[in-house]
C-alpha cells in the first residue's frame, strides 16, 4: 500500500494562442500510493480536467514529469483507464461489444474475454442488458458500462472525470456505492475529478483541493472518516464546511478577477 503509484513532480502546463498564453498548471507535485483513492477538487477554471489528462498522456505538461508504476507517463497506455462524464460509448456497439472491445485489441481470446464481460456485467447489474445499445439505456447504465470497458482491461490506475456529473442524485450515490465496493474489492488506484465537495468526502481517501488559475495544490486533506461515511454526520460535516471554506475562496478569487479584467476592457 506504500508503493508509489503515480508521482507528479513539478507538472506546469501553458496554454498558448496567438495572442496570449493561458497557465492552467502551476508547480504540481503529488505523490499518490498503490491502491488510495483521491479526488481532485476545485471549482471550474481550477485544472481539475487538466491535470487528469495529463496523468492519462492525453495532453502532456509543458514541464515536469508525471510518472505511473515507475515510467515515465508520454502518452496513453494500458496501465490507466480512463472514464469520461459523457460516457464516450460506441453507439454502433451494444453493451458486451463496448466491454468487450478493448480486450479484442489486447488480442484475448473470444473464450477469455466472454469470461471476463460475462464477470463484469454481472458485478455491474448489467447482465440483462448485454445486447442493448447505448441509446436504449439510462445515464446511470450507461455510465455503468463505461467503468465496466474500464475494468475489463485490468488497468490498475483509475482515470474518473467527473464520472457521475450529469447524473441525477439517487442514481448517482448508487453508482458511487457501487465504485467503492469495486474499488475495495479490486485495489485500484483512483484519481476522481468533481465538483461536489460531498461527493469528494463520500469517496476519497485523500482531496487535494486546486486553486483557481493557475492551478496548484492550494490543500492537501487526508480523509480520516470510517467508511461506509454518513453524510448526516458531525464529523463529515465539519470536514464539508472546512473544505466548502477553500473552495469559496478560490470561487471569490475568480470572481474578483472577472471584475478586474472587465473594469481593464
């Protein structure tokens, strides 16, 4: 449990355009073990979603390093799965075809993957639903489907952007629910991007709470709750209004400089 997992060392990533350059990250250094899970939190404009894309090798920083399992991360790789808000489904496919597709590229056999979709759809809720297609099935089993795919390729890093976003609230702590037991029971490492700061309690080892542009670790907070958390709690709700505090003033700050940069035009 010790292991380093993921190390973010000194990670700044600029946006640059003709005229000006945006700095979305600044001076990032996060050292994350084997098997925690950790919510990156801020409120918008902060490099959540940055960051994230970052440690997938989808957008690599301007500088710094970002490694997993000891290499060095320069671009996607099998070792990090990636779960989207929108889903990002093959409508074209139905639900064990979306699972299964990964696992083709791998090269396994129909034999081994139809063990594994048939492990994961169960485990999931989704063993009546293996020949639906996307546009025939809620945003909760949509989204079901989509950690499945994520699951069926044993990655070891969890990616999650704001995976349950878009979802409505019962549906939504279900699905958490459901994360955590997976989580527990498979010993992931989980780096989760959201808003909510409950959801970032209910959830989190660990919330590193992000400031807003440029993005640094303006927090770093260990989560010391018993799980499974009651958000009714004492304790949960003193942690809520200590973090809702943070994230506030980050809120306040982009404010402020919206005001200032309309006052300059």
């Amino acid at each position: 449990m010790n292991t380093e997992h993921i190390v973010i060392q000194g990670v700044n990533k600029i946006f640059k355009t003709p005229d000006s350059e945006v700095i979305a990250l600044k001076d990032i250094n996060l050292v994350i073990p084997q098997g925690q899970f950790v919510c990156l939190l801020g409120p918008s404009g902060c490099g959540k979603s940055t960051l994230l894309n970052a440690a997938a090798g989808f957008a690599l920083p301007s500088s710094g390093s970002i490694t997993a399992n000891g290499k060095l991360v320069t671009g996607p790789g099998p070792d990090r799965g990636m779960v989207f808000q929108e889903y990002a489904l093959f409508p074209w496919m139905t639900v064990e075809q979306n699972i299964k597709f990964g696992l083709e590229i791998k090269g396994l056999s129909s034999a081994e993957s139809e063990t594994i979709v048939s492990n994961l759809l169960q485990k999931l809720g989704l063993s009546e639903f293996r020949k639906r297609f996307p546009k025939d099935l809620s945003g909760g089993m949509r989204q079901r489907v989509a950690i499945a795919r994520v699951l069926a390729l044993d990655s070891p890093i969890m990616l999650m952007d704001e995976p349950f976003g878009a979802l409505d609230a019962l549906t939504r702590r279900n699905l958490q629910d459901e994360l955590l037991r997976i989580w527990a029971e498979l010993a992931k490492t989980v780096i989760f991007v959201t808003h909510s700061i409950e959801e970032a309690i209910y959830l989190a080892d660990r919330i590193v709470v992000m400031t807003y542009r440029p993005g640094t670790v303006k927090r770093d907070v260990l989560v010391n709750l018993p799980r499974l958390r009651d958000p009714a709690s004492a304790d949960f709700n003193a942690l809520k209004r200590e973090l809702g505090q943070l994230v506030m003033e980050e809120q306040q700050r982009h404010h402020n400089s919206e005001i200032l940069a309309a006052a300059v035009d």
